[in-house]
C-alpha cells in the first residue's frame, strides 16, 4: 500500500511542472508576485532572498560617540535647541541625548545630522523606535513625538503623524511605521510637542531605524 500511494503521488506531482521563477519580475500592488515570492521595491524576490539592509540605519544610535573634546555627539543635531550628552542614569551604555532649550520659548528636534536613507520609492514601510525620558517637566510631564519625514530636494515634506504621549521621569519606548511616497531623503525626527519651558529636557537613548520586507514592525 505504501508503495503504491507513493508511486500514486509521483505521478501526481509530475502532471505539474515546477513553479516559475519569477525573480526580478516587475510587481506592483496590483500586480503581485507568485506563491514563494514577494513584492520588494517593485521587484519579485525569492521570499527567501530578500534584502532590507542593516537591522539599524542610523549612526550612532546609542549617542555613545562623541567629538575629540567629549561635548559633542556625533552623526545627530538639535533643531531649536541643545544637545549635550548626559551620562547620568541612560537606558544602555553610558551616555543619552539630552534635548534643551536655553531659556524655553522653542521646541527642540532631534535628527541625523545627514539623513541615514536616501532615495526612498513609494510603498515602502520603515520602523523606528527610540527610548525617551524627561527631567524638569515637573507632574504634568511633557509630550513627546517620534516620526519619520521624508524631504524633497525642492523642499517638500512628508512626514508620518505620530502619537505624542505624554512622557515622564522614567524611560519609555516610542515606535513609528511609516509608508514612502518616494523622496531623495529619509529622516528620524523626535520632537517635543510643545514649546519647551526652561529647565525642561527631554532625554534620548538607543534609537533605531530599519526596514520591513513585509509591512509589518517586528523587533
């Protein structure tokens, strides 16, 4: 019996040929590829065999990198504010971002100081996550944002519309999906969502960006 049923399943299986491969095969969303295959940047792939790069993009994702004097943190800047390294109590290592306003009045970003992605296309998905926490918010604590933006070299923006919870004295994850419409620059940005007040701060530690070969954010 068992020989004639394994003869019966050969028989079977050869009344069949063997799935195409359609590796590099143009797809799009309504165009999608065969059983063992993905969609990836318009192009089919083994679903084996994709590539999404680096399990993190960014530079110096644990600001643990400093300039030759030891004041500065490397490959990050802060947009309407200052950016010290703090080496008290960080999430890893040994140093965070510390985020600032001199006298208050601005709202303070951080980004890469030069955009860890470049020439994003449309559909894509990248994740991001980055541990905050704040010092000076007083009860109230203080809104904090994390997105991705995407900036065109004739200035035009589009950026993900992040969840701003409200962030107090002990650490907290932020995550961000975000899908492309295509641009020539990709960029972390985590932003207070107000105005900062004096003696405010906002710290940050082990921020990381990668890309999903399937649409999802798994870490």
């Amino acid at each position: 019996m068992v020989k004639r049923l394994t003869f019966a399943a050969l028989l079977f299986a050869g009344c069949f040929p063997p799935a195409l491969d359609e590796s590099g095969k143009r797809c799009a969303f309504d165009r999608p590829c065969g059983d063992g295959f993905s969609c990836f940047d318009f192009t089919c792939h083994p679903n084996n065999a994709i590539d999404a790069g680096p399990d993190n993009w960014l530079v110096n994702p644990g600001f643990e990198t400093l300039n030759d004097a030891g004041r500065n943190i490397v490959s990050w800047r802060v947009v309407n504010g200052d950016l010290d390294p703090e080496k008290q109590l960080p999430y890893e290592g040994k140093i965070s971002a510390r985020i600032s306003t001199a006298d208050g009045g601005e709202t303070p970003s951080l980004t890469p100081s030069v955009a860890p992605v470049r020439n994003t296309l449309a559909g894509q998905t990248w994740c991001t996550r980055a541990w905050v926490r704040t010092e000076g918010a007083g009860d109230a604590g203080l809104t904090v944002g994390l997105s991705l933006r995407e900036r065109h070299d004739d200035g035009g923006i589009n950026e993900s519309t992040p969840s701003r919870p409200r962030v107090y004295r002990e650490w907290l994850l932020l995550e961000e999906q975000f899908i492309t419409e295509g641009a020539e620059r990709l960029e972390v940005r985590v932003a207070f969502g107000r105005q900062g007040r004096k003696g405010e701060v906002l710290l940050v530690d082990e921020a990381q960006l990668k890309r999903s070969i399937d649409g999802t954010c798994r870490w």
